[in-house]
C-alpha cells in the first residue's frame, strides 16, 4: 500500500517514473495513442494535471506538508496552462467555430515556467522538503509540458524524437568545438568560473554519473522548454533564423538572471547563459532531436562542475 510505502522511497519512485515517461515519448510509437485519444476526447486533456496533482497531493501528504493554500495554488499551476491549450483545440486544429490563437500557447508556456523560475510557493513548504518538492515539480511540468504541446497539440517541430541521421552526430561536434572553448574564455573573462583544474578523485565513471544525471534533471527539461517550445514558437513566426535563435537564447540568458554563484541580478550568467544558448539552439536548428542540444548543455555542464 503506498501509505505503507517510506517517504523517501516515494519520492525516488514518483522521479524516477517522471523520468520514464518522458523518455518514453521520445518514441513516435509511444506518442500516438494519446494523441488519437487526445483528439477523439480533448477533454480528456485535464485528465493529466489531475493525475499530477494527485501524485504531487500524495508527495505532500506522505511528509505531512499539505498546506492548503498550496495546495490550491498547484492546482491553479497545473489546471491554468492545460485550459489556455486545450482552447487552442488538439492536434493543432482550433475548436470549433474559433481561430487558432499562438498567443494563448506562448501564456500556456509562461505559465509553466515562470512559477517554477521564481519558486512560487516554497514559503509554504516546509524548509527541508523544498529541494525535494521543486524537483518533483520539476518533473511534473515536463510531464505536463509534453502531454499538452507533444501529444495534445501536437506541436510541430519540436524535435521530441530519438535522432534521425547519422550526419547529427558530425553537426553536434562542428558546433561543440566552437562553443565550449568560446565558453571557458568568456567565463574566464567575466572572473564567473575558476582556472581549469583537474581534481585528484577524477573517475571515469564519477563523471559519466554526473553527465546523465545533468542530462535528465536539468538540460532535457530546459531544452523541451527554450529550444522545443520557446525558440520552436519564434521560428514558426519568423522562420528558422537567427533572429529566433537569437532572442531565444538571450530569453535562455535572462532565465539565469536570479542564479548564482554571484550577486543578482547575475549578469555575468546572464551573458555566459546566452552565449551557450546560442550554441544550444544551434545545434536544436541543424539536427533532428532535442536530445542532441540537450547533450551538449550537459556536456557544458559536466565539464564546468567537474573542470572549472
């Protein structure tokens, strides 16, 4: 019985299914029967952020921290986003009698992000479950995120797909040796990182730890929203660019805005963030996966936390 089930064992389990289910979608197999049955029943669209906010009530109640005031404030978090979407109608064909209307998914986006940036609501947690809680969170949203926009709408080009070519892995290297040495000199120069250093309990295997566990938790999620939502919506208005890719990547620079290490506004992560977004969203423009940007923020990552 799940109320049998220890606390911290839950929560392991809840991340680890979050995590399934999103790779599990990057096959277009997968992708299909939700979306024919998102599109034969589209109300059946809120059946996702009440599944969500159940599992996320369960989290809470297991800690002995459901606050009711935020409670209601991740209801309105998951059900806000997934009504604005569903307006839109599923599979990208407006509802009835209506236009389709781009803005309403850019609101559904903000929605998403912007809550969870700024932290909404931790005050309401208590201290020692926050860093617990905003990852579950974490992994709600991308659940949420790719069942409204990947299966629900069907958003097109997002790239949520295992890589197509061969010829991605050659893309992905010509924009990695640019981007990663351009990185450490900028880093360098606004004093953001240290010397390069190469710590004594370096293993192999301790570093390949390190790359997944980024890959999962931090680049794929921020991929599927700056590249795959963000950066995917400007170029279907102003086309594949560098104009898009541009304003993408200093929206990415912002994000960093409220980040540390360093006094905030961080600006010196800010212009850091932009650069490596450029080189992200690059890589998203020439390849056919979101798995080959998110690979190589990751790698960006892994080769900051572990060299510099």
């Amino acid at each position: 019985m799940l109320e049998d089930m220890p606390a911290g064992t839950f929560d392991r389990v809840l991340l680890a299914l979050f995590v399934v289910v999103a790779l599990a979608l990057l096959s277009p197999r997968m992708q299909k029967p939700p979306r024919e049955w998102f599109r034969c029943r589209p109300r059946a669209l809120f059946l996702v952020p009440a599944v969500l906010c159940a599992l996320f009530f369960l989290f809470l109640g297991l800690h002995a921290a459901a606050d009711r005031r935020f409670l209601l404030l991740l209801c309105a978090y998951a059900f806000a986003p997934a009504a604005l979407v569903y307006l839109n109608g599923a599979g990208g064909a407006p509802r009835a009698g209506r236009e389709a209307r781009p803005w309403l998914d850019l609101a559904a986006v903000l929605l998403l992000w912007l809550p969870l940036e700024m932290n909404l609501g931790a005050e309401l947690l208590p201290g020692p479950l926050r860093g617990t809680a905003h990852s579950i969170a974490y992994g709600l949203a991308v659940v949420l995120v790719l069942a409204l926009f990947l299966l629900f709408q069907a958003m097109p080009g997002m790239k949520y797909v295992v890589p197509a070519e061969g010829r991605d892995a050659l893309r992905w290297l010509g924009v990695a040796v640019v981007v990663i040495p351009v990185l450490a000199v900028v880093g360098r120069a606004l004093s953001f990182i240290d010397p390069f250093d190469v710590p004594a309990d370096l293993t192999v295997e301790r570093l390949a730890g390190r790359f997944v566990l980024i890959f999962l938790a931090t680049a794929l999620p921020e991929e599927i929203l700056f590249r795959g939502l963000i950066q995917n919506w400007l170029a279907q208005r102003w086309g594949g660019n560098f104009k898009s890719l541009l304003v993408a990547s200093i929206i990415f620079g912002a994000a960093h805005l409220n980040n540390g290490p360093g006094a905030l506004p961080n600006w010196r992560y800010m212009i850091l963030a932009t650069v490596a977004g450029i080189g992200y969203g690059r890589v998203f423009q020439r390849t056919t996966s979101i798995l080959w940007p998110a690979a190589l923020h990751a790698t960006v990552n892994t080769l900051r936390h572990t060299f510099f």
